[in-house]
C-alpha cells in the first residue's frame, strides 16, 4: 500500500476529477470507449469496453478487466501504480502543483519504481526462489523479443531465409507465418535493443529476471540470456497474453522441442532467473465455432486443425502433461463456448500404443470430473493417412478422421485391446476393422 501522502493526495484528486473520457482521448484519442483496443488482452477489434460509473470505471466484456482511471493507465503504459499517477499528473493540470509534481519526479525517477512487479535480490539466490514475472510482464517483454532480427536490422525479416523454408514446407502458409508470429531465436546481441524498448516503457532491465530466458550473471551482475538455436513459437494463454517461448530446434538434438527458459541459460555463473514450467498453449480467433474445443499434443498439430474446424484449440506438451487442464477449459467455456465438444486428438499411434491410449483415457475422465457442460469426444484415423492431425489435412485427407462419444469410443476400445496381436501390421489392420469400421462417423467441423 502506498503511504506516500503526495502520491495519495494525486490519487484523490484523480478518481475526483478525471473520467474515462478524458483519459480515453489522451490514451486512445478518443473518448468513446467503444472505439477503443483494451489494453489488457491481446485485442484488435474495438467495441468490448465500456464505461460505468458515471465514467469513473471501465469493463472489458471480452476478457472480463475492470478497473478505474489509473488502472486503465497503467494497463496502458505498461507502469506500476506511482510511475501511473506521475503520467497522469503530467498529462492533466490540477491533479497537484509544481512542488508535488516535482516531489513526484525526484521519487520515482531516483528509485526502481519503474518495475511493475518488484523482484527481490538476495546474494546466491537460485532459479526457484526468483517469481515469474506476471502475465501482462511475461507478455510485454516477449512481444518485443519476438521482433528477433527486425530489433538489430529494421529493414529484414524476422525468420531467416531456412527458418521460413521449413515453415513453408511443412504446409504453413504466409499469413498464418505472420499471425502466429514465428521468428528465429536470436543470441544476446539482441540484449541491447530489448533493453532500450524496456526503457522506452519506463521498465529497469532488472524485469528481465522474472522472465523464463533470462537470468544474472553471479560476477558481473549483468542480464544474460539463454541461447538456444531455432524457429521460436510464442505460447499464448486463454486471454491472448503470450505467456512462454517454445523452441523448434534447429540442431539434430534427440529433443526437437524445448522451452525458452532460464534454467537453459548454460552459463555457469548464473545467479538467478526462473524455469518456464509447463505452460498450455490456448489458440483461439474471433470466428471460432462456439461447439469444438480440440485438445492435442503440440503447437503445429493444435493451429492446423483449429483453423480447419475453426474452434479454439489447446496445446499440452505430452499427452500426460495435462494438469489443471480444467482452467483454460472452463475460461474458453465461459469465455465463449457455453456448452461444447471436447475432442481428444492426439496421434494415431496412441490408439495402436496401450501406454498411450490409456493416458488419454485417464485425461478424459479428469475431464469429466470436473463437470464440465461438455460432451467429450475421441478423433481417430488410420495412420496410413498421417501420425498427426496436421499431417493428415495436409495429406488432404480430411474426410478420414472419425469422431465417437467418450463411453461408445472406450467400450469398442477394450473389445479391441482384447484381440491377440502380434505385429504393428495387425494392431493397424485390426483397429481400422475392430474401431473404425464399428464406429464409422466422420468428424465435420461445428455439427
């Protein structure tokens, strides 16, 4: 709580004498919030904010903010609350007078109040005693980071000319390159520009430690960053905040895949910094059906088949690595989908692997408890067509994938397991004849 009493006289003067159209026309130069972008998701249509409170608050109906004048302004500026009455004061006469405004500009210009969130420093501090930053953090310092390239040479691209060719190849189109916003990693010659943007926000570089990638150097005490080689995904939550980095790695290592995090830094020195645990990727668009949530394993797999279906989608890392699956789940849910299907879509070999396929079972009972307004169902396919979901749309063999509820999927399965099988051959010959051909229903988008 802030005690400082210039700081709290502003803050009276504030919620007395501005409203939100005021603020709106200096923030968004207009003063209809119906024309404005809320600033506390990743929002490009106008129209979800609205003011109340005789325009001392303001309401996102899209992602659910709320919130009065300062904090509108802080979502906006990217600042913490001092450095957000300061802006204001600047901005409108009256709010205080010049030996305030000038008690105001010594304190916070003199003082790391520039961090919205403060991270403590402690001597031989470890990865985990560090907290991740928040999400709105998390989402501000990795936008600037995925301008990659384009931060060191403004006139090129952010993918190299390799990085653009497997995207290409692997069926990726231009326009979905640039909406998802794939870009190659870069080592610490990006550390420079990154840390001037952050400045430019009013942000110390000391909010890079809260970040998964970043970390201190235990002697020099400088940022240093975790160099990895790759095509770079950003990893969204349900409001649009990209939450981590995921790395398609561009070396022959045995893990294709890997997360942006301190703890790969590799630098022996390192102080502190913070893992980036195991986030889900939720992808979701304006025009998405309001049936179909898809769950699968990966980033490439899970964009593919929710711009064919056109629902939202969640990427889990693994099919065991579902924890708390139920939180995004219920937002997309509450968000936008009210009651809906459930499509379990993992690859084909799952329905040919017991281990597997039983991981998947467990995950839809998990589901199912939680009690959810949601039919769940299976998506299946010969593997002849393709092991992923991408693979097969990009094979163009769409009409090939299946669907069957959760009990009548489950009930032919443990007929199926019962066979005596020898071969990969007859496990696949005998799921198509034992499991596809007995529940023969094709999936089609939104019916």
């Amino acid at each position: 709580m802030n005690t400082d009493p210039v700081i709290e006289k502003a803050k009276e003067n504030i919620h007395e004498k501005l409203r939100m159209e005021e603020i709106g026309l200096w923030l968004f130069g207009s003063p209809d919030p119906r024309r404005w972008l809320c600033p506390c998701h990743n929002d490009h249509h106008p129209g979800s904010v609205a003011a109340y409170d005789e325009g001392r608050r303001f309401h996102c109906f899209s992602c659910g903010a709320d919130g009065d004048v300062i904090t509108l302004v802080m979502k906006k500026k990217h600042c913490a609350f001092p450095w957000a009455v300061y802006l204001i004061a600047a901005q409108f006469d009256g709010i205080v007078n010049e030996q305030e405004f000038s008690h105001l500009a010594r304190m916070l210009h003199g003082s790391s109040c520039r961090m919205m969130e403060s991270i403590p420093e402690k001597d031989g501090m470890e990865t985990d005693e560090v907290q991740r930053a928040p999400a709105y953090i998390l989402d501000m310092v990795y936008r600037i980071f995925i301008q990659g390239r384009s931060l060191l040479y403004p006139c090129s691209g952010v993918l190299t000319l390799n990085d653009y060719r497997y995207l290409r190849n692997r069926g990726i189109e231009d326009t979905v390159i640039r909406e998802n916003q794939y870009f190659t990693m870069m080592d610490e010659t990006i550390l420079p520009p990154l840390i001037q943007k952050l400045a430019e926000r009013n942000y110390s570089e000391d909010i890079l430690i809260g970040v998964p990638g970043f970390c201190r150097d235990r002697k020099s005490g400088s940022i240093r960053m975790a160099v990895q080689k790759g095509i770079g995904i950003p990893i969204h939550d349900v409001w649009g905040n990209i939450t981590a980095i995921q790395i398609r790695r561009s070396t022959s290592e045995k893990t294709r895949y890997i997360w942006y995090s301190s703890a790969s830094a590799g630098h022996p020195e390192r102080m502190d910094g913070v893992s980036s645990g195991s986030p889900q990727d939720v992808l979701c668009g304006k025009d998405d059906n309001a049936r179909d949530i898809l769950i699968t394993e990966g980033h490439f797999k899970a964009d593919a088949f929710r711009r064919y279906g056109h629902m939202s989608a969640i990427s889990v890392q693994g099919i065991a690595s579902c924890r708390d699956i139920d939180v995004p789940l219920r937002q997309l849910i509450a968000q936008k989908h009210k009651t809906c299907r459930i499509l379990i879509g993992f690859d084909s070999d799952m329905y040919t692997n017991p281990a597997v396929y039983h991981q998947a079972v467990k995950l839809a009972d998990d589901i199912v408890r939680q009690n959810l307004p949601a039919v769940i169902v299976y998506l299946f396919w010969n593997s002849m067509y393709g092991k992923g979901l991408d693979d097969v749309l990009q094979n163009h063999y769409e009409n090939e994938i299946h669907m069957a509820e959760k009990e009548d999927f489950e009930a032919v399965m443990s007929h199926y397991e019962a066979l005596t099988l020898h071969t990969d051959e007859e496990r696949k010959e005998a799921f198509q004849r034992e499991v596809i051909d007995r529940l023969s229903q094709r999936y089609l988008p939104g019916e």
